[in-house]
C-alpha cells in the first residue's frame, strides 16, 4: 500500500515507548510505509529518530504542529505533565486518539480536550516493540488501531480500563525479570564459567522458555509450571523457591503498584 493512502501517525512525545514503536514500524513494518511525526520537549530525540530513518519520520516544531499534520495522535508525554499538555492542544474532530499514559484514563483526557473525537482507546506498547512483535493491550477493541499496530506486536484487547490496568502493573516486573536473570548469571559466573559463556546461556535459555510457553493455553503453562520428575533437579527447584515464599512474592509485589495503575479506575 503506498504511504499517501496510510493514515499518519503522530507521536505526542519521544521517550523510550515512542522510539521503540517508531523502530518498529520502521524495521519491521516496511510493507505499510506508515508516515511517523514525532515531537518532543527534547529535540534532540525527535532529530535522532529523523537522522535514522529520514523517509519515513519527521520532526514536528511543535506539539500543536505534530497534532496538526497526524490523523491519529498518540500521547506518550510524561503523566504528570499529561492535563496540561493536552489542555495546551487543539484537536479535531476526526482526530483518533491513542492514550499511553499509564495512569490517564480516556475520560479524563476527553475531559480535557478542546472538541470531541470519535476514536479515543488506551493502549500499553512495550519496548520490546522496536525488535520483536510483544503484547499490545487495547482498551476498547477498535479494529482500526488494532490493524494498523497489529504490523508491530500482538494485540491483546481488554474488555474494561481496570483490565488494562491490570496488565500495566505486570509492565511493572520488566526489571525484576531481567533481574532475575542478572542473578542468575552471577551465579553462573561465581562457578568459574567465563561472563560471555554465562549470558549467553542464561539469556537465550529463558527466551526459550517464554518463546516455549507462548505456544500454550493457561493449562499447558500451569503443566510445565507445576509437574516435573519426582526427584528431579527441577522439582528440587520448584520446592525450594516455594518454600523460600519466592513465588508469592512475586504476586505480592504485583497488589501496591496495581494500587498505582488503577488509581481513579473502578473495578467492571
């Protein structure tokens, strides 16, 4: 499809989130040439991303100017800062509106535009995006949105805000996974196996894993969850970190920063 029939897609800030989904349309997405503007409070993000991919992205002077030139508008700006760059803003009424703020709802930032749109859905990308096609959560379903970044990751649509809100919090253990895995290697490391050797195997045995487990219905992770050979090195494991309260851990950690992601978000 030529890039003058695609709708243009405009980036209401350039922090980590918006690259990555710039990278991914761009790395990934080359048979929809969809036309990227990004803007920011920092030029010097929004020119890198120009300088690397000039046919496909350009630099918007201004917030209102990235509004102005984009069909559909994506807010990534910081929250906190969230009202009054939005109350700053005139949109249009076929403006299409996509919310990643993780603590905005849709209708607050309705609340606080100047007109009314149509198409207006909170999404939750990962940075994963800029190289591998992740989860995507979309609340409300709309195909539209659904089509155009279905091209760079997996949607997963959510039927209510506080839904959503519950997949923002697990967003939240990015870190510990990785941490998890930088433990895992200093282990490997403590053993006498040199550093390259060890996160090589660590890093690739777990994206095995997870590329394994993303093939499977809830029973097939619980199975490979749960069962393992009596008397193996895997049950040995399992009962181990079961009794240290590892797991529980993980999903007590989940409740505080759910208090977090909901705010202001009604259970339904």
């Amino acid at each position: 499809m030529k890039s003058d029939q695609l709708p243009v897609l405009g980036f209401l800030g350039a922090g980590a989130i918006v690259s990555a989904m710039v990278r991914g349309f761009c790395e990934r997405a080359q048979d929809t040439p969809y036309h990227l503007v990004v803007s920011d409070m920092r030029p010097e993000a929004c020119e890198a991303l120009r300088n690397q991919y000039p046919e496909r992205v350009s630099v918007a002077s201004s917030l209102q100017e990235c509004v102005n030139q984009s069909d559909w508008v994506i807010i990534a700006v910081w929250p906190q800062a969230g009202e009054e760059v939005i109350r700053s803003l005139q949109f249009r009424p076929d403006h299409k509106i996509i919310n990643v703020m993780f603590d905005k709802t849709v209708e607050e930032i309705r609340s606080w535009m100047n007109t009314d749109v149509s198409i207006m859905l909170h999404m939750i990308p990962g940075t994963y995006l800029s190289f591998y096609p992740g989860p995507i959560v979309q609340c409300p379903a709309i195909p539209e949105a659904a089509e155009i970044f279905g091209h760079i990751g997996r949607i997963v649509n959510v039927d209510s805000r506080y839904q959503a809100a519950v997949f923002g919090s697990v967003t939240g253990l990015f870190a510990p996974i990785f941490a998890v895995m930088d433990h895992v290697i200093d282990w490997v490391i403590a053993q006498g196996v040199p550093a390259d050797a060890a996160t090589t195997y660590v890093t690739n045995m777990f994206a095995a894993v997870c590329q394994e487990a993303c093939g499977m219905d809830k029973e097939g992770v619980h199975h490979m969850a749960t069962v393992s050979t009596p008397g193996g090195i895997n049950m040995q494991a399992l009962e181990l970190l079961d009794a240290a309260g590892a797991f529980t851990a993980w999903q007590q950690t989940l409740d505080p920063i759910m208090v977090r992601t909901s705010f202001g978000i009604f259970k339904g």
